[in-house]
C-alpha cells in the first residue's frame, strides 16, 4: 500500500511541476496530462542534479524540492521545445 501512495504523490507532485513549468514557458506546447506529469517527474530528477552539482554533496540521482524540480522542469520543457521547433521547421 506505502508503493501505491508514493506513486500517486510522485505523479500529483510531478503533474503540479510540469504545470508550472509550461506556464512559465511562453508559447504553445502540445502536451497532455500524462507527458505534462512526466515532465515534472523528470524535471525533478533533473532539479536534484543541478543540485547536486551546485553543492557538490549528496546523490546525484536524488529528486529535489519543488523549486529545484520546476527549473528542472523548465530546463527540460526549454530543451523539448527547441527539438520540436526544429523538427517541425524541417518537414515540409
């Protein structure tokens, strides 16, 4: 029972992330609740490695707070966008 509630906090933790990263991000991004879930799971991931090599301590695969998990967010929502502006510049 304790794995199926941390599940469901990572996911309501991740979906809370993500959504404050796509709205601190101008422009449109076509992603529903699921990818906008994993970005923020990702994106705490990623905030706990920033993190990590900031302080020089600790895990480096550690999840972070909610302020490092939504730069994360932002850093990987930054970098999905500008994959798929080029993509969609490339095809016809």
């Amino acid at each position: 029972m304790e794995l199926v509630m941390a599940i469901i906090g990572w996911c309501l933790f991740g979906l809370v992330a993500g959504a404050i990263a796509r709205l601190l991000i101008p422009g449109r991004q076509s992603m529903g609740i699921i990818l906008t879930m994993v970005l923020g799971i990702v994106g705490s991931l990623v905030g706990g490695f920033i993190g990590y090599i900031l302080t020089g301590g600790g895990d480096p695969y550690q999840p972070s707070g909610w302020i490092m998990s939504i730069i994360g967010a932002v850093v990987v929502l930054g970098l999905y966008v500008a994959m798929t502006r080029r993509t969609a510049k490339r095809l016809p």
